[in-house]
C-alpha cells in the first residue's frame, strides 16, 4: 500500500492520472526546471508517461514520488520523491517540485521534514542525498535549514553544475515553520 503522509498543512499521496495536467505544468514550466538538465514536457502524454514510470519505480521499490496537495484541497501543487533507493547502502536521493505560486510558504519545508522522518524511521535510511544547482538558492537554503550538509568532494558527472548535499539518520532535524 502507498505510504500517505500527512503534515499540518498538507496530504502528501500517490499521484493520479487525473492529476496529469498539473504534471504536465511542473515539468514544462520554465520557472520550475530552470535547474534541471532536460527538455521541457511537451505534451499531456508525457505527463501520463511519467505518472506510469513514477508507478513503476514505486512497485520496483526504487523510488517513491509523492504528489504535495494542501489538505483543503485535492489540486497537485508540486511533488517530493525518494528515489535511487538502494536497501543495501541504505541511501536514497529527495527530489522536489513546487508551483511558483507556492514558492517562499514553507510547504516545501513542511514535506521535506515528512519525507526524511519517513526515510529514516520507515524505510531505515542511513543518508539521504540531494542533488541541486549550485544557482538554485532557494533549494541549497532549504537543504541547508533542515542540516543536510555540502560534500565538495562529490561531483554529479551528469550534471556539473548540480552540488550534492548530505543528511546522515542521527542528525537533529529542523521543523517545519
């Protein structure tokens, strides 16, 4: 069964394909990809071909993308995934997304804390990695406020102007505001 998260303000759950418009806005709105190194979404057919992939990854147990709803409203705001899963090393990668309209309302905040308590204390995580761009300031300020810490040591070799930050399990988390 899908692991449904709930914070204060938000449902974290699986995405829907009737939730494949607003997948189709994420990953085709130039504000939202600045960062990432892909071609934009074209069309409604991509949206739908990422909603199955996401389900794939899920059932293969190397990825788990949330789709971030605000709990008075059903509506997909933006997305939180752990994913290249290893069980073995025990390390996952967080990804995230959000709507501009959203952005600077400590949602993102809100579901990174969920979703790394749920890595550590569910799945039995012993790091988990972020990759960003080292000009996405506000995603290296939210990594930086919940204690994940810069390797500059590490270097993404597809991406070489993403910065790779760590959380290791026992560091003290920073709540939600």
């Amino acid at each position: 069964m899908f692991p449904i998260l709930v914070t204060n303000r938000l449902l974290l759950n699986q995405l829907e394909d009737t939730d494949a418009e607003s997948v189709l806005f994420l990953r085709s709105n130039e504000e939202v990809i600045r960062y990432i190194k892909r071609e934009p979404d074209q069309n409604i057919q991509q949206a739908y071909d990422f909603i199955g992939l996401i389900r794939d990854r899920y059932k293969n147990k190397s990825a788990i993308n949330w789709a971030i709803r605000k709990k008075e409203n059903p509506e997909l705001i933006g997305g939180i995934c752990l994913w290249k899963i290893s069980a073995d090393r025990k390390t996952a990668e967080v990804g995230y997304d959000l709507k501009p309209h959203y952005h600077g309302k400590g949602i993102m905040s809100e579901a990174l804390v969920a979703v790394i308590e749920y890595g550590f204390s569910i799945l039995g995580l012993d790091n988990i990695e972020a990759f960003t761009s080292r000009y996405n300031e506000a995603s290296k300020s939210l990594l930086l406020k919940h204690n994940f810490i810069l390797n500059p040591e590490r270097t993404d070799e597809d991406n070489l102007d993403n910065l790779i930050f760590e959380l290791k399990r026992n560091t003290t988390l920073q709540q939600a505001d």
